[in-house]
C-alpha cells in the first residue's frame, strides 16, 4: 500500500499494479456522501459519457479489451433500466483501467486518468485539488529515488574504495582493530579532502545532530563523495602516499563542487530582490 492523499481533509489511498498507478475512487466518492460511496459510483457507471470515456481509454491502453461486450453497454447506456456495478465492467471487457479490491484496503481503483474523470464528476473543485497532490507525491517519490539512487551509487563505490585499501593497504599481519583503524583513517581522508574535517571533528562541533556527517550531506557533496571513493581507490591501487592523494582529493572535491554548484543554478527559482 503507497502513501494517502490528502485532498480538502479526505484521505485517499492509491495503489500500484503492473506498473499503472491508480487511485481509490471510493475514497473520493466519500467526499460527496461516505454512506453511499457503492451508489454514487454506479451512477457515474451508468452514465452515456463515462461509458465512452471507460471504452475509449481501454482501446487506446488495453490490447485484450473485449470490444463488442463494450459495444453492447454503450448501446443500453443512458436508459432508464441500465445498470453497470465495477465488476460487471471488468469480467465481461476485460477492463483494466477499474479494479476491485477487497480487504483493509479496498474498494474501487481507477487508473489516474479515469480516476481524475471521476473527479471532476464529483466536483470540479475536488479534481483539481487531487491533480495537485497527486503530483506532489510524484514529485515527493521522485525525490526519494533519486536520494535512493545516489545513497545506493555510494555503497557502490564504497566497497569499490575499501576494496582497494584491503587490497593494497591491509598487511595479512594486522589485527582485526588495525584494520578498522585503517578504513577510518581512509574514510577520514576522503572527509577532509570534501568537508575540511573528520569525522570526529564533526561530531564534536554537532553534539545535538543525529547519525554522521555522511548523512547531513547535501545532493552535490554526496554526488562528490562517491567519485572521490573511486578516484581514492585508482590512486590506493596506484601506490600513491595517503598525503599526495589527499591534496589531489582536495583539488578535484573543489573543482566537481564548483561544477554541481554552477550547474545547478540555472535550474533554481529567481529569487526576487
């Protein structure tokens, strides 16, 4: 289950399958009435227009959409008699776009597109407020991935760095507690080639900051830190002394910021004077 969105105080709970996103339109339903959620939906079912607009979006999203059944529908869309529940829909065309589920979380799923459709049945107000918080938390998820990517490029290039000090820094000789010692002094290379200080340092000048000074880096500084591990591991594998590659780490740490910084600031708002 994903995060709710929370549209004028109504929370409403989505949902991924098969890689389409889609968003309780029960939920939605409870904006206009929370007791006859089932009703208001097979209403808007009934409807001549939600009937071409299911059958249309299914032709153009859905190879296996059973097109004569949706024939048959359209045609008895919009008399008195006609009537149309969720799962009639989906087993007799094959529609994708709905989805039933039951349990905690059930109810009926509508793809977002249909799902926005819905909303703005309901109420135009609601539906342009719920494609601002959907796209909010697309924008909340796409932060989060990007964060994830970089976090996992830097274990990556985390065991490419300390594979390179076991390789050709570690002596068979050294105790388990040497060798710790010897990956602190690396990483705390890399900490003052980047932040100017270690780890230790930082910790004492932030008492009151949780984790380490990895885990208060910005997006640029971890974008560094991970080439600086891999440019730190070339220059271990090349015998190079810690102090040289320490000033060739400063350099390049001051020259990559440079350019993440610089780079980015076209993409920033102006800010007003």
């Amino acid at each position: 289950m994903k995060a709710k969105l929370q549209v004028l105080e109504q929370d409403i709970a989505t949902y991924t399958k098969d890689g389409m996103e889609y968003i309780c339109i029960t939920d939605i339903a409870r904006y206009k009435d929370s007791d006859r959620t089932g009703v208001i939906i097979g209403n808007w079912l009934r409807n001549r227009n939600t009937i071409e607009f299911l059958g249309i979006w299914e032709q153009l999203n859905n190879p296996d959409f059973k097109v004569i059944e949706f024939d048959d529908f359209r045609k008895q869309a919009g008399l008195n008699s006609f009537t149309l529940t969720t799962k009639q829909w989906i087993e007799q065309t094959g529609a994708i776009g709905l989805i039933s589920r039951a349990g905690r979380y059930g109810g009926t799923y509508a793809q977002r597109d249909i799902a926005f459709e819905f909303a703005s049945w309901i109420s135009v107000e609601f539906k342009l407020y719920l494609i601002k918080e959907f796209q909010r938390l697309k924008e909340q998820e796409f932060q989060q991935l990007g964060w994830d990517i970089r976090r996992n490029l830097a274990k990556v290039n985390y065991l490419i760095h300390t594979d390179a000090i076991k390789e050709n820094l570690i002596p068979e000789t050294l105790t388990s507690q040497q060798i710790s010692l010897v990956y602190a002094s690396e990483a705390d290379l890399l900490n003052m080639a980047l932040f100017g200080v270690t780890a230790r340092q930082w910790l004492d000048a932030n008492p009151d900051l949780k984790g380490n000074i990895r885990d208060h880096a910005n997006i640029h500084q971890l974008v560094c830190l991970a080439n600086l591990e891999s440019m730190n591991a070339h220059f271990i594998a090349e015998g190079l002394p810690q102090a040289e590659r320490l000033q060739r780490l400063n350099r390049l740490a001051i020259h990559q910021m440079r350019v993440l910084i610089e780079s980015a600031a076209p993409l920033l708002p102006a800010q007003s004077n």
